[in-house]
C-alpha cells in the first residue's frame, strides 16, 4: 500500500513528497517536531503532544501553521489514509522557504508543515521489551536547550550509531558532572535497590518527555516512590533496574549499561509493571 504524506496543505504519495530546498528546515535545521504513538488508530496523548509542540514553537517564534483543532483534524487524516492500527505520527514543522540568510525572514514567510506516518510491528516491540536493551554512555554534547524539540539531531545522530555500532540500542549522554541528562531518543531512569524510581528533573538537559509526564501519574497511582533527582552513570550501574521512556518505546528495560548488567541483567519487575499499565492513564484521541 502507498503510503501518504501530508505537505503544505496536500496529500500525497510519500515518493512524490517534497519540500523546497530553500527550506529553512533543510538549510538551518530550523523547525521543530512531534512524534505521537499510535494504538488502535487512535493518537496516543495528543493533547500533551499539542501543547509541547505549541511550546517549542514559542521558545523558537515560529506561529502555528493552523488551528489546534485543524492540526488535528490532519493528523487523524493521515493516520486514517495510511491505515495505520499501531505505528507512529511524525510531524516537522519549520520556518519555511526563504533565500539562504541566518537571520529569520523579513517579513516572516508561511510555516512549512509536513506529516507522515508508519506502522510498526508490536509484537516486535514486546519482543525487545522481554529481551531488554543495553546501552551506552557517551558525553553530552549537545546545546543547553534540549528541551526544545528542535530538529537538529546530529549530536544525537552520532550517539545512536556509536551504540549501534558497539551492539547496544541507546546511548545516555552524560554530563560533566558525571550525571546522566537522558538517551539520544528517550528518557532515562532507574530504580535504586530500595524501590524508589528516580529521574532527573526536566528543570535543565532533557526534553519533558510525553512519557515521562504520564508515567509519573502511573507512578503516583500505583503508590510507587519517585525522586526526580540527578543520578550518576555509576549509580545506574549499582541500581536495581533500570529503564527509558519514548513514546514509541513506552516503558523499556535496560540490562545492560556499558557492558555490565544491571540488577539482575534481565528486565526488572517494576519497569514490566509500569510497562503494563502504562496505557490505563493515556488519552486517545
Ligand atoms: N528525549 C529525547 C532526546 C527524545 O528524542 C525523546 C523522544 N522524542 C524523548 C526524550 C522522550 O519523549 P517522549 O516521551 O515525548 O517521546
């Protein structure tokens, strides 16, 4: 089946989808994003989605391209010509066309906006949830304002390769006060051998992640200690779980950091646990 994109106002063949070079998003990397999951057809949190999207929009000064209701109105398009029953919403919006200059446009130009998305293969995702993951540190690098969901990934690009290439899923950036900030493409978090879930605070280097903002009311629901606090690689390393948050990735064990177990190297009752329930406090729209 073909699948669909949404650009600037068309739906089109994703072969035939394309945006002009001069797009400041191609140029600058200067737009940003939103990733949603996808179950049953339905869009998993959009209303946390929404508002994110609209605040990293405001932290750069682009306008919203539409109405929140449009918006929406668009993505359940896509979602509905691509028939996808689980799978992923991914949405870029940038700056838009202009001759190459740094400086922003003058007078400002339209907001390009594009959408796509894509099934993916659950069981698959359950399959590696059992397993649970191994990742690596790596320093962080990146620019103090993460919690923009900027488009301009490449410190990211290049610390989920170099796990790739040393066999590992993600890599948890780490700064140089020895704490770990989060993964390229996720949250991260682990649980200390009393049982006390901890996660940094999103106050500084991290992105508020969607995920993590539900799994704190999972958490609370469940009567399940939280600490948002910074903790250390070696605090990770003697912790009795751990795990990372992704909207495509829900609750996802980690066994293995840098080569060493964690726990017990298998994937830990309570990140399973929250794992499970995670659904029962999202919104679907
Ligand atoms: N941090 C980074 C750097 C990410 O790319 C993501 C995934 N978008 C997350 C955290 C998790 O965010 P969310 O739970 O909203 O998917």
């Amino acid at each position: 089946m073909a699948r669909i994109a949404y650009v600037n106002g068309r739906y089109c063949d994703l072969r035939d989808a394309a945006v002009n070079i001069e797009d400041r998003g191609y140029q600058f990397s200067d737009g940003v994003y939103e990733v949603c999951e996808i179950r049953n057809g339905s869009l998993v949190d959009l209303p946390r989605h929404m508002a994110r999207l609209k605040r990293s929009l405001s932290e750069i000064r682009i306008a919203m391209p539409m109405g929140e209701a449009a918006l929406a109105a668009v993505m359940h398009e896509v979602v509905r010509r691509n028939r996808v029953h689980y799978g992923l919403i991914y949405l870029q919006i940038t700056r838009g066309v202009a001759h190459r200059d740094h400086a922003f446009p003058s007078p400002a130009v339209k907001p390009s906006l594009t959408i796509t998305a894509k099934s993916l293969n659950f069981e698959k995702n359950q399959a590696m949830a059992a397993k649970g993951i191994a990742v690596i540190t790596v320093p962080e690098n990146r620019w103090p304002r993460v919690d923009i969901k900027s488009v301009s990934l490449l410190p990211n690009v290049l610390a989920k390769q170099q796990a790739k290439e040393q066999g590992a899923y993600e890599a948890w950036f780490v700064g140089s006060d020895g704490c770990v900030t989060e993964g390229s493409s996720s949250n991260a978090w682990i649980v200390t051998k009393a049982g006390t879930v901890v996660t940094r605070s999103a106050e500084s280097g991290i992105l508020p992640g969607i995920t993590r903002a539900v799994l704190m009311e999972v958490l609370a629901a469940l009567q399940i200690r939280l600490e948002e606090r910074p903790f250390t690689a070696a605090e990770a390393h003697e912790a009795a779980e751990a795990f990372v948050t992704a909207s495509t990735q829900i609750v996802m064990p980690v066994v293995k950091i840098d080569g060493k177990p964690v726990g017990t190297g298998a994937p830990g009752p309570i990140a399973l646990k929250l794992r499970d329930h995670f659904h029962g406090f999202s919104s679907f729209s």
